[in-house]
C-alpha cells in the first residue's frame, strides 16, 4: 500500500468511525445498531490480507473503545481477532469476485460473530446477564444486521467492476 | 538468531495476533489510568460537538413511535398539571401553616442531549453541559419523570452519561409502598430488574420503585419506575421482579444534572473497610 493510498484508507476510516459513533443510531431498529467498522475491517481483510486486518482491527477497536467512554481494550481485542479471523480468507486471485459476491456477506456475518462472541464472553464477566441469551439477543441480531448492511459496497463494488452480484 | 527471525517471519500473522491481543488486554487492565481519562476528555469533547450538530435529525424508524409517545404524553402531562396545581396551592398552605421555607435539596443544572449511543449494551447519552457548568463525574441525571442515570465522563463543554439501560449500572432502589431494599440493574430488553428481594417480601405489580439512598452517588426517593412483573422461580429464594422505567428513553431530550456528588470521605472509608 502506497503513501497515498494509506492516506485515502486513513480517511474513509476517520469517515466511517464518525458514522459509527454518531449517525449510526439514526437506523438502529429495537437499540440493534450495525458495525460498519468490522465491514471495513473485512473489506481491508479481502484487499490486503491478514495482517492489515488484523492491525486495522486493533486500531478501529482501540479508538471505538476511548470513544465509547468505558472498558478500554474490550473493541480493541474484538476488532483485532475480527480482523485476523477475516484474513483468512484472503486470496489475492480472488479479491474482485469474492467483493462482488454475496461471499463478502457472509464472511461479515462471521467476521461479525466471533467480533460479538468474543466481546460478549467478556463483557458478561462480573454481572449476571446470561451469556447465550445476551450473545442471542445483541451479538446475533447485529451481526445479521451488519452482514445486511455489508450487501450495499457488494452492490457499490460489483457496479463499478461491472460482475453481477450472484454467481453465473 | 537468524533462525529466530525465520521462525518470526514465518508466522509472522499470529505473532501479530499475538502483540495485539497481549496490549488489548493490557489495556482491559488500566482502565482507571489517568492519562487514558485525559485521551477520553478530549474525545468525548470532539463527540459531543458532532453529535450536537447532527442532534436535529430525527431517527426514522422510531419517528411514529415516538410521535404517538409525546401525544400520550401531552395528555398525561396535563392531566398532571392540574393535580400538581392542585398538589401546590396544597402544599403553600401548609407550608404557610408550619412556616418552612421553600428548599431546594440540590441544585439543578438543564442539558440538553445532543446524542445517544447505542453500542450493543453501552447505552450513553452526551448532554451539552460539562466542567464549566459545574458538572463532575457520578452527579446523578434525572428528569421530572424520574431516574436517567450519572454522569460517566466530562470535558469542559460536554458530558457522557451512563443512562439506566446501561450493562454497567447499578443503583439501589426500593419499593415506596413496603420500603423493602433491592439493587436496581439492566439485563438488555425494555425493563429493568430489582435483585435480591426475597420471596417473603412484600412487592406488588403497579408499586413505585425509587432510588433508596444507601447509594453514595443517588440521593434517596428519586422515582425509577414501577413493578411490571413479579415472578417466582422454583428452587429460587428470590423474586423476580421486572421494573418498568419512568423515563422513556426513546424520547429523551431535556434532563437536568444534580449538583450532587458522591460523600468522598464516606467513599474513601467504604473502599478502605470493603476492599
């Protein structure tokens, strides 16, 4: 990645951690918001591999977590085994079909669900909310959301290269 | 040596992993580090001027609801005037009679909220007062409706505060009626929980919940709800009770901070004797 493109990256994170933090909640349904951030995350995954992903998910985590006001470090871990999980699948052969394709969906989804199980497994520690029905109600909810949301870039992406969505 | 860079750069990826999980749970460990408060100032400063101006637009999904919400509440809030009238002309006369003054406990302090956050279970609000209005962190927020939550963090013109539907709140409560002593806490959902009421309590649906007062933070008897629900679980020597929230969220704008903080010596001793 070049330093131009670096900076670019840098912006449309700086972008899209504003749109997390503030105009997120203006399509939240039932206090249910998506996490644009571990889109980002696997997008970064599928474009430059595991490594990228995995820093990119620290520092995304690291700046949500001083963001949020509490439990610093809890995003940061969540974002960064996002980001390291996402990159394995990565191919660089296979980066435009897998972007244009519901795969990218799917790999959100389970991105998005070891992002909430491990960030659950944790939270839940010292109080007396119940894992599963906690991870069931939130961490499941928002990751489906999220992985609905993730079909917009697939549509934006699969325009611009000009491949359909669904395989041949 | 050479054979330790190999061995480094052959699984480069999971020694990554590696730093990255070892820092994030270091930083689990340093929550209450003061340089991080200082790094948490200054962002929720930032956010607090984003969210305030974006703080006109509406969210579209809950726009009916929450219209349908404030016409039931315009009915009921002038159906209460009168009774408050009423309660006031009382209350001067006898307040005439006994010759008290008309005392305010605390100070009160308007904000508005110019953002909500609703992160999985961290569910805050940012209000436009902060360390130039005399806003600190634990001062308790309510409303006239009752019981919002405390004040989380500061910068000098904003401030982030943990609301009831929050993972990490607690407050002591009671029940009014019956004056039997609970801890108040949020497990996601639209109702909070009362613990620790035994089964051979008294606690009735329809009774108010109010904050107690052993809480160092929340002065006693600011309202938080009423009892929804009260279930009894076999092999449980506990009630289940389901409290329904006074403040309506959904919908909150205007809340008033307390000028009210935390006794620090009574504080300093609990965690002393306690830890």
């Amino acid at each position: 990645m070049n330093v131009y493109a670096s900076i670019r990256y840098g912006l449309i994170t700086v972008v899209l951690i504003v749109l997390q933090t503030t105009f997120i909640r203006f399509i939240s349904i039932e206090s249910i918001t998506p996490d644009i951030l571990v889109v980002w995350i696997v997008y970064l995954a599928l474009r430059y591999g595991q490594i990228h992903a995995t820093v990119a998910g620290f520092i995304l985590g690291f700046i949500v977590d001083i963001i949020s006001g509490d439990f610093l470090g809890l995003y940061a871990l969540s974002k960064t085994v996002c980001g390291f999980v996402a990159g394995y699948s990565y191919d660089e052969n296979r980066t435009t079909q897998t972007l244009a394709t519901y795969r990218f969906a799917l790999i959100v989804l389970l991105a998005s669900i070891v992002h909430n199980v491990i960030y659950f497994t944790i939270f839940v520690q010292g109080s007396e909310l119940p894992f599963w029905r906690t991870l069931g109600l939130f961490g499941v909810t928002t990751s489906l959301y999220t992985s609905a949301l993730s079909l917009l870039p697939i549509f934006g992406y699969s325009r611009a290269k000009g491949d359909r969505v669904l395989p041949r | 040596m050479r054979r330790l860079f190999y061995i480094v750069r052959l699984f480069k990826e999971y020694f990554i992993l590696a730093l990255f999980v070892i820092v994030s749970i270091s930083l689990m460990a340093q929550n209450d580090n003061r340089q991080i408060h200082g790094i948490r100032t200054l962002t929720i400063g930032l956010l607090g001027k984003m969210q305030e101006s974006v703080s006109f637009l509406p969210n579209f999904f809950h726009l009916q609801e929450e219209n349908e919400a404030l016409r039931r509440a315009n009915v009921n809030l002038a159906d209460e005037l009168n009774q408050l009238r009423e309660a006031k002309l009382e209350n001067m006369r006898l307040h005439r009679l006994l010759g008290l003054r008309e005392t305010a406990k605390y100070d009160l302090i308007p904000a508005k909220v110019i953002g909500k956050t609703l992160y999985l279970l961290r569910n805050t609000i940012t209000m436009n007062v902060g360390e130039k209005d005399r806003v600190a962190p634990g001062m308790p927020i309510v409303t006239d409706r009752g019981l919002v939550g405390k004040i989380l963090a500061t910068s000098g013109g904003y401030a982030l505060g943990e609301i009831i539907m929050n993972r990490d709140f607690r407050v002591g409560a009671r029940i009014q009626r019956s004056r039997v002593d609970g801890i108040l806490a949020w497990e996601g959902g639209t109702h909070s929980r009362l613990k620790n009421i035994s089964k051979t309590l008294d606690v009735k649906v329809g009774d108010v919940v109010e904050t107690s007062g052993y809480s160092n933070t929340y002065p006693p008897s600011i309202r938080i709800g009423v009892v929804g629900a009260v279930t009894e679980q076999p092999g449980s020597l506990f009630k289940t009770i389901w409290v329904e929230n006074a403040v309506d969220f959904a919908t909150l704008e205007e809340v008033f901070v307390m000028n009210s903080l935390p006794d620090s010596a009574r504080a300093r001793l609990e965690e002393k004797v306690l830890r």
